[in-house]
C-alpha cells in the first residue's frame, strides 16, 4: 500500500435524493413540459407552462375550479391539441403523438366502469381491446385484482360495488396496461370524506408499490397535502408556485397560495425596520395596520422601512389563553372569543380582536374535561413566536 493511499480523505457520505430527485443535479426528469399553452378563441386556458417531473413522483397539480386543470391533463393525455409548447417523456417528444401512442394513461374526472361488464371484464377491458393472448390478459387482471384488493369482488357488477370499490376498479383499469404515466382528474372527488382519506392512503401506497409516475388534479388542498411529493399551486392557467407540500404551507410565495393551501390569518401591515441577518435572511420589524401591533419575522428578501406586507398566521401557530401570555419574542394581541366550533380533538376559534377583525385559532384538547375551557364571549389573549410570522410581499 502507499502513503498517497494510506492518507485518502474518507468519503462524505452521499446525499441519498431518493425520495427528492428534483434536488438531485444529476437527476434526469421524466416528464418535460415546456412553454405549454392551450387557446380556446380568444381565452388562454394555460398559459405557457413549464415543469419538469421526476420518476415515481406524485405531482399533485391544485387550483380552483376553472384555473386549466383538466385542459393541461388532457393536452399530456394527447385528447387536446397545444396552442403552444412541447412534451417530452421518457426522453421522447410526444407533442404530436396521438393518444393511443403516448405512454400514459388517464382517469377522467368522472370515472366510467362499465355498468354492464363484471369487475373483471371492466379491468380486462384495454387488454382485450388490444387482443392479448388471454392467458396472458387473465394472469394480469388476477395482478391487478390483488393489487387493489378485490379479489373477491371480480364476478360483481359495478351497481353491486360501494363508491371506494367502483374507485379501485377505474384505477386497475387505468393500470392494467402499464402506462408510465398516470394522469388522474379528481379522482376522489365522488368518495364521501371518510372514504376519501381511506382511499387517499390506498392511492399512496398503490403508487409506492409500482412507482409508476402519478399526475393527479385536485381541487381539494387537503388532498395536495396528504398525497403529493410535490404540488403545483395553479391560478388562472399559470403555476404560482411548485414545492413540498411543506414548502407550499409553510413557505408560501404569496398571498393567494397563503390563502388557498390551507388557512391563514392575514394582515396588512407596513415595514418599520429591516436588518440582514445573513446572505439569504432579513429580519424585519413591521407595524399591523389598525393597532400598530409590532411584528418581529424572518424573511428571505430585502425589504424597506415603509414597504406595504401581508404578514400571515396559520390558526395552529397562534395560542389562545386568558392569562396574558411571556415570552421574548412573542406578538399578543387580545379579543373576545365570538365563534367556537368542537371537533373532539381539537377547537377553532375565531376570536374578534379589539381592532375589530376576526382572527382564526385551531387549539389541540389537550386536556380531558366535561366542560369547554373556553367559551363564547370569553376574553383571551392571542399569541404567536415571531419564527411563525409568514411575510408575504403581495
Ligand atoms: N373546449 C373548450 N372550449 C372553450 N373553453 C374551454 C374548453 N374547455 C375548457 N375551456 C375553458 O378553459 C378553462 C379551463 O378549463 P378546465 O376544464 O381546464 O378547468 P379545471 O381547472 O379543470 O376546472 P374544474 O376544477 O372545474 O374541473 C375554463 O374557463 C373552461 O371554461
Ligand atoms: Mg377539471
């Protein structure tokens, strides 16, 4: 052995971007969507879209009803034409690909089974269109039937099948051809909540298991949240902004995304002192229009004394109590509770603070009581740690 051996420097253990290739630098992406539009006449339903998507992620692609969901599904399905733009998957430009060529599948917003054809024969159906030997279409429907779980269920008709059953069988139908993709349009959307959230953790561990890539639109931002890896906040046919769905709650870029993934409580307010921290962190100090309440928060860009904010808090950031809250970097403020809603686990409140505006508290039951330990009309105080503040520029 020589010394230059002897003296190697040990290896830094490698980042592992397993379940995060997109911020893996050597990652190639899978789907590529570029400068993608779609013009009906003289309206632009998508707006020039670009995105890249990685292998055996579940992108989940939220915005409001309207905002050019379904048309950018259907233009990477191949049933819409693109006004603009390409779509490479897998390396291979499929923009001018029909839809029976393109390695992908989609399962529309209303999922049809076929009232007349068995859980089999529904299933069965692509492979048999294609004319697949049948032992080979039977060895895979028993796959697929198994994966889904209804096994038992194969001889029913749909109208003998509940709505989380009938769900399944789209989704094995959607599957059985192995598409490298697959689009899903809403697809919990007719499933009660209950089923819904059951259904929603089926999907994960489906899509776990064959790691086929999922693009799934919603509308629910409960949903984004449960099932992505990644989401797209999506308004009036442009993305607003792409993240984890940690990322996109907790650090949202604005105030419609604040305002739409989940619930926030916003206030004007205007920046009284800005101070660098370090390359990529300001901290700010900033007056709340109204009470002139002063806010301490982090904030990633520069801003100036007299800037105009939005400073946001999540209802769960917030404390509600009717001693007066201590701490070093606390903002309190006080108002009369005017709403409570009990959900067992945990309440919300929404509290009227004494500038006159509503502020929303959602307070874990820690304790096992008989009776409230807040009521209507009771005084409180509101507090939260300046590290919740969310400053948002627009
Ligand atoms: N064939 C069409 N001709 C003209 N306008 C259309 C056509 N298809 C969709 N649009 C319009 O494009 C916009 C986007 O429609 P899209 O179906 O993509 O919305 P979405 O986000 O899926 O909404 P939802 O959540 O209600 O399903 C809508 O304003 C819709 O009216
Ligand atoms: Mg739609």
């Amino acid at each position: 052995m020589t010394a230059a051996t002897d003296k190697e420097a040990p290896k830094l253990p490698e980042t592992d971007f397993t379940e995060t290739p997109w911020l893996d630098p050597q990652a190639a992406p899978f789907i590529q969507i570029k400068s993608l539009s779609k013009e009906f006449d003289d309206f632009t339903a998508v707006d020039s879209i670009s995105l890249d998507i990685y292998q055996g992620e579940l992108f989940t692609i939220l915005g409001g009803s309207g905002c050019g969901k379904s048309t950018l599904l259907r233009m990477l399905a191949g049933f819409e034409n693109p006004s603009a733009g390409q779509i490479i998957i897998d390396g291979v430009d499929i923009s001018d690909l029909p839809a029976y060529d393109r390695p992908v599948n989609m399962m529309f917003q209303s999922y049809a089974v076929f009232p007349h054809m068995t859980v089999a024969q529904n299933i069965a159906y692509g492979l048999k269109k294609d004319r697949l030997p049948n032992a080979e279409i039977n060895s895979r429907v028993q796959e697929m039937l198994e994966l889904v779980q209804l096994q038992d269920l194969a001889a029913r008709k749909p109208k003998q099948l509940s709505g989380g059953q009938c769900q399944r069988v789209a989704l094995a139908r959607a599957l059985i051809k192995r598409p490298k993709v697959l689009l899903l349009d809403e697809p919990l959307a007719a499933l009660d909540k209950k089923l819904r959230e059951q259904t929603q953790f089926e999907l994960i561990n489906l899509q776990h298991k064959l790691g086929t890539t999922f693009i799934v639109v919603t509308h629910d931002q409960e949903e984004a949240m449960t099932l992505s890896s990644r989401v797209a906040v999506m308004d009036a046919g442009r993305f607003v902004q792409i993240g984890t769905p940690l990322e996109v709650y907790e650090f949202p870029l604005n105030r419609f995304v604040a305002d739409f993934f989940g619930t926030i409580n916003l206030f004007d307010a205007t920046v009284t002192s800005s101070v660098q921290v370090d390359s990529c962190t300001h901290t700010i100090e900033a007056a709340l229009d109204k009470t002139g309440t002063l806010v301490k928060a982090d904030c990633s860009h520069q801003l100036n004394q007299g800037d105009i904010i939005s400073i946001g808090v999540r209802p769960e950031k917030l404390s509600i109590s009717q001693k007066k809250p201590r701490g070093k970097n606390l903002t309190i403020t006080n108002g009369i509770v005017e709403d409570l809603a009990y959900y067992g686990n945990r309440s919300i409140y929404r509290v009227r603070s004494h500038s006159g505006r509503m502020i929303q508290v959602s307070a874990q039951n820690f304790q096992r009581t008989k009776e409230l330990v807040l009521e209507w009309d009771d005084q409180v105080y509101l507090s939260w740690d300046s590290s919740c503040s969310v400053v948002l520029p627009e």
